[in-house]
C-alpha cells in the first residue's frame, strides 16, 4: 500500500505519540470518525506520508475509527482522485479530516473550497499542505515545530490577537528596510495556537501564527523587504539575497532582487488563471510567527510561523475575514520586525 521504505514507516510508528498529543489537544477527539488524506510523497521528500502514518499509528494504537487513503502528489489546480472524493463527500457530518500533503489536496467533486467544505460540514481539521518543499531529512526540525509548549505560544498568541483586534494602523518595520503601512480597522485577527474544537474549525500544524487582513483591497502601502522565504508556484524558496516588494493603495507594483522573478513568474501564472486577473497581486494578510521551536528553512507551512519574523501574503483574504477572493495566496516572509499598533510597540 505504501511506497516507503521500511524505515521510515518504523520512524512514523516511533513518532506516532507525538501525533496522539496533537489529536488529543488541538482536536479534542471522542468517537468521531477520523479520515486521513496523503500522498505518496517524492524522492528524497516523504514528510507527508510520514505525519500521515504518524497520525494513522496514534489513531488505530487508542481504536478511534480512522481510515488512511493516498493519492499521487496534486497542485491546487488539479482534481483530487475519485477515492478521495468520494471518501470526503460521502463523510460523515462533524467529522475529523486531517490532511498532510506533499503538495495540495486538488479539488473535489463541486468543492472549490477545503476550508469552506468543512465549515459546512461541520468537520473539523489540521491541514498540512506544500510538505514536498521540504526533505525527509529535515523530519527533526518539523517534530521540534510540531512538539512546541502550546500553553506558552496559546498566551503569546491570544495577546496579540487581542492587540490586533483593536488596532486601526498597524506600521511595521525592519533594519534590512521594511517600512510598511496597514489600514486594519474593524478587522479582526486569527490566532493559530493549535485549537480546533469547534465544529466547521481547523488549521495549520505545525502551528503558531497570528494573522489578519487588512481593511479592503488598499489599505496596505510602503516597501517590504522580503530576506527570509517566498512562496512561488514551484514551491518555497530559502532566499540567499532579499527581495524588494513595492506596495501602492494594496498592491504589488514593482520588485527588485534576484529572485524577483520567480514572484513575477508566479503572479503572472495566477493571472493567466484566474478569472479576475487583477486581484492577484494584492496584499491579502499580515502574519506575526509565534513558534519558538519553528526555524527558517524553505518551507512555507514552517516558515510563517517562525517566533522573530513575520509575513506578508500576496492575493485571498476571503476566508479569514478579508475582501480579496482569488485562486493565489503567497506567503513571503522577513526577520527581526518591529511592530507598531496605533503608534504603540508590540512586544513579541
């Protein structure tokens, strides 16, 4: 059934109690039933069957009701295969679905939309999409994310959420030059601490993020100088040299750098896609990292929620409380911000 060598299935088994704590804390699960959904991974990068089966193993070792099921790898853009599907829709209502992926879950049936599909449904979730940007060896450095004090970054989380809920401007900047201006008033804020106990509620593990949009389609200005990671079409980059980002009235007008290409390459791949071409290129987000067992190391799902920097998303906002809908959403994250709300410093 699996395309994994015998040791790195004994390497799930071994770190499957890590993933009964997940299970445990962030889902809090009873007798509902479990859906898990992977891929068969790529050379040299198995993270996602890997957690996958880590998953697995701690489900079946307490007898909760889980089924396991893979698919060859999917872009977003891609239609996930017929078992998946039907496995999904044919779910019962307030289940548990947990997805880790090498890359993206591809659609299903009429389903546009995972986040909303479960919201419907009533499922609640842990997602873990792009895992292929990273190398199986790198299994360490993601368990150290993953096996973080929840009840330290929950209090870090939770306060600065409360800070950005009641925040108009928020200005941020950086040494390397980041001078940038958000309108965020009314706007209010998603801490991601791991906690998902609601029905038709989920998020990323591994975990550690706050995040908000900001007020419409122009309330970001200024310049982002971009020195930790970028996500583009062909996956997260590690950057060696920073990216300059010029923002006007919310949208992205001018790069300079290297690898700037890669961003226009995939903005303008989005744009050749998307019905409204022109919401591509928008600010959809401002993210503050909060893990402090997360290191930068060119995977986005890990990247963002690095404790010291933070992160701009380029396109959707939609489900999270913004007004920008569209098929992009890039994360580019930068090191050492300073935080200003209304004027005042945010202590990190």
């Amino acid at each position: 059934m699996f395309s994994l060598e015998k040791d790195l299935i004994e390497k799930a088994k071994k770190i499957s109690p890590k993933f009964y704590k997940i299970i445990k804390s962030s889902l809090k699960v009873k007798n509902e039933q479990i859906l898990i959904i992977s891929d068969y991974g790529e050379k040299n990068r198995h993270l996602a069957p890997i957690f996958a089966l880590g998953y697995y193993f701690a489900a079946k070792n307490k007898e909760f009701n889980v089924e396991l099921l893979l698919q060859e790898n999917k872009k977003g853009f891609m239609h996930s295969e017929k078992h998946i599907s039907k496995a999904l829709i044919d779910l019962p209502k307030n289940s548990i679905v947990i997805l880790s992926l090498s890359r993206k879950l591809g659609r299903f049936g009429d389903q546009k939309s995972f986040r909303n599909f479960c919201k419907e449904s009533g499922h609640r979730f842990i997602s873990a999409t792009g895992l292929g940007d990273a190398k199986t060896s790198h299994l360490d450095i993601f368990m150290e994310a993953i096996d973080t004090n929840y009840n330290r970054m929950k209090k870090k989380g939770l306060t600065i959420k409360k800070k950005l809920d009641k925040a108009k401007i928020i200005e941020v900047r950086t040494d390397a030059g980041t001078n940038l201006t958000f309108n965020v008033e009314d706007k209010i804020a998603i801490a991601n601490i791991g906690e998902h106990y609601e029905n038709g509620t989920g998020g990323n593990i591994p975990a550690g993020e706050v995040y908000i949009p900001p007020k419409g389609y122009y309330g970001v200005n200024g310049v982002a100088v971009i020195d930790g990671s970028i996500k583009t079409s062909g996956g997260a980059i590690l950057l060696k040299e920073p990216i300059i980002i010029y923002i006007e009235e919310g949208k992205v007008v001018r790069m300079e750098g290297k690898d700037a290409k890669f961003l226009e390459e995939t903005f303008q791949k989005f744009e050749d896609r998307a019905r409204y071409p022109y919401r591509v290129r928008y600010v959809g987000e401002l993210g503050i990292g909060i893990n402090p067992g997360a290191v930068l190391m060119g995977s986005t799902i890990i990247d963002e929620k690095v404790l010291g920097t933070a992160h701009i998303a380029i396109g959707s906002n939609s489900w999270f409380g913004g007004d920008i809908k569209t098929i992009f959403h890039g994360d580019l994250v930068f090191k050492s911000p300073r935080i200003y709300l209304d004027g005042e410093k945010l202590e990190i």
